[in-house]
C-alpha cells in the first residue's frame, strides 16, 4: 500500500451521497444499508429490470430495517436509480461497486468509475475474493480503490473486511474504514491483502470440506446444514471459533485445549493440509486468546457463552416454551 496523501472532498462523518453500482443480492443490500442510516443514494445498473429488482429488494429490507431502527430523515424516497454510470457517480461522496465477479469486467468497471467520480473520492469494491491490486490495474488514479467486503445481506451482517491494495493510498483506507463505521457497520481493516480476507478464508475451509463430503455420500446437505445451525453456529454468533475452543480445554483454556487436541489436526478426517503446530503457533493461539478474553476468565466466558447460547435460540424461536408455543399456534 502506497503512503501517499489523497485528498478526500468530504469527510467520512459529512458524507451524504452514496453510490451504488451493480444492484442485484450485494449491490441492493447495500442501498437498502445506506437509505436505512438516512443518506441520499444514487444506484446504476445495466439490466433492463435492474431498477425494478432494486425496489423489490428495497421494499423486501424495509421492514426489518424498520424493526431495527431507521436513522432521521431515513426513506426509500430518497434512492434515485441514474440512466447512466457517468450520472450515477458525477455527485457522488463515496461509491460501492458491486457488479458481478469476474476480474476483467471488475478492472475496467474500476477504471470507469475513477474516470467518472469526482477526483478524492473513495470507490470500494465489494469483491468477495479478488485483491484490489489485481484490479487497480487499469485505472487512472487506483489511490483511492479499495476493497470493502460486506456479507449477504449487507444491510442486516454488520461485518466490512476493507483492504487495500499495492496502489491504494492508506488514508482511502482509513477513510473508508471510518465511513463504514459512520455508516452502521462493523468494519475489520486489514493490513495485507489476503486471499479471500478473513471470513471468507474461514469459510471456505469449511464450504470445501462439506462440498467433499456431499460428493462423496459422506454427509447430506441437510446434515452439515444441521451440524452448523444445531451445534458451533450457535457459539460462533457471540463468540469466535478461537475463544469457544480455548473452553474446550476446561480450566488450562487454549494451551490445554491445545496439548491435548492439537495432534488431531494431523488426522485423516482433515482433509486440509494443516500447519505445522510449533511453539511459535501455539503460544500465539494462547496469547490471541488472552488477548480476545481482555480480562474474562474461563468461567466468566462460560457464563457468557451460555447465555449467548439462550439468547440465540430465544431469538430463534427455538428456547422449549417457544416450540411448544409454536405447536399450539399451529393447532
Ligand atoms: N452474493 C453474495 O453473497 C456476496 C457477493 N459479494 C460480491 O458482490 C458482488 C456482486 O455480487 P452479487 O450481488 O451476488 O451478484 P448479482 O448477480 O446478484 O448482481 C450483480 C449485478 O451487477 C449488474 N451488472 C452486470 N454487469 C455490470 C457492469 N458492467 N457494471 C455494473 N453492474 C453490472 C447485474 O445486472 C446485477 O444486477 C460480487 O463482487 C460478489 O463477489 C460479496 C459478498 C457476498
Ligand atoms: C458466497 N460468497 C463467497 C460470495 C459469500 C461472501 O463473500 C460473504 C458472505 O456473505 O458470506
């Protein structure tokens, strides 16, 4: 990442023109985001029924949006859909690009946004693996291309994954990361880009695993659905992968965890080439954990766990009174 200056017009907190380019799942989910924190949105796409999908996606967010909350002065009045690119961006305060994944499409798409925006403006990509630097390429000015990763769907998954590449100025990244935040999110900035960022790293370990084991008749759909929503999904929507197995190893937390389970990465049921677990590896899990735990004890984090645990199947509808709630409405 270069460290040269750009200038940005506004900063992230005065931002009140989003544009959105690419409106189908991730691009719509993105307008529905920014009307909801009340900004004036500006939306382009090529398809014939682009505009049509957009207010159908909008109109469908809406209501849980509302539950949610909507900032002041928040309406669905306030999206425009623009004939053109060169329209759509010609005011524009920040851009999220979101048109389909394919690398030679997302390179010139890029370069015609920089042309078309006005110059300091941040323009992210909400690319779900590509690194910006191999699609900052073509572009006049790539200082202010950037990475910004939402998850499906955007406007209700707090997480932004922003990085940028080898030509991405650091301050449009800090920039970026700050906007997000001001925008509702909650935004990871990474330093490096990574394949695949953080989340998508993890979950494709595990979408590789379950497309082995659906290939090969060892699990069906419905099972490795079950063994998410009905086992660690249920931990990991309060508490991260590292942390509930650092629980795993009782009192000693992860360094027992880590003693006793640690050769196992070596069995035959990984089908991912695991590290070699060092003493460098270990007590970096050790310390992460420590880190992430900022002060908790292990009970503290069992007590927390399994309220988080309750809440999740309240939220559900899955808690027993509920079900059996649920059996009676049906009756
Ligand atoms: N679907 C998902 O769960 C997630 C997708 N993403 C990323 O978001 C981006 C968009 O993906 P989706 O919304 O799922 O795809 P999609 O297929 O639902 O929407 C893509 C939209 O882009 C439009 N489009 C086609 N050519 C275009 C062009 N040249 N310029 C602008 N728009 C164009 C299409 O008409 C369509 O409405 C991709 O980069 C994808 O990797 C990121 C996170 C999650
Ligand atoms: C399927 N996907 C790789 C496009 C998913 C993502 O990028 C993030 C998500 O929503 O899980």
């Amino acid at each position: 990442m270069t460290t040269t200056d750009s200038v940005h017009p506004v900063a992230p907190e005065d931002v009140r023109r989003v544009t959105c380019i690419g409106a189908g799942v991730i691009g719509g989910g993105w307008v529905a985001q920014f009307l909801a924190r009340g900004y004036d949105v500006t939306a382009w796409d090529p398809a014939p029924d682009g505009e049509a999908k957009l207010r159908r996606l909008v109109d469908a967010a809406w209501p849980a949006l509302t539950q949610l909350g909507l900032a002041e002065g928040a309406s669905r009045d306030r999206l425009t859909v623009a004939p053109s690119l060169e329209e759509a961006c010609a005011e524009a305060q920040f851009v999220q690009e979101s048109a389909p994944e394919k690398l030679e499409l997302k390179r010139s798409l890029l370069a015609q946004l920089d042309a078309a925006t006005p110059a300091g403006v941040v323009i992210a990509s909400s690319t779900s693996g590509y690194p910006m630097t191999d699609m900052q390429t073509e572009a006049a000015d790539p200082s202010r291309l950037l990475v910004g990763h939402p998850f499906n769907p955007p406007y209700l998954i707090p997480l932004v994954e922003v990085a940028g590449g080898e030509r991405t100025a650091a301050d449009a990244v800090a920039w970026a990361s700050r906007f997000y935040e001001v925008a509702g999110k909650s935004v990871i900035t990474m330093d490096r880009e990574l394949p695949g960022f953080i989340a998508n790293r993890l979950q494709e370990a595990l979408w590789r695993e379950a497309l082995h084991m659906v290939a090969n008749g060892e699990a069906t759909v419905k099972e490795i659905d079950d063994s998410i929503t009905e086992g660690p999904g249920l931990r990991w929507a309060f508490m991260g992968p590292c942390l509930t197995f650092a629980l795993a190893g009782g009192e000693g937390g992860m360094g027992h965890m880590l003693d006793h389970f640690g050769p196992s990465l070596k069995s035959p049921w990984t089908r991912l080439e695991a590290p070699e677990l060092d003493k460098a590896l270990r007590d970096a899990m050790v310390d992460g954990c420590d880190e992430a735990a900022a002060g908790r004890s292990i009970a503290d984090l069992v007590a927390e766990r399994d309220q988080g645990v309750i809440d999740v199947l309240r939220a559900t509808g899955r808690l027993p009174g509920q079900k059996d709630a649920q059996r009676g409405d049906a009756a």
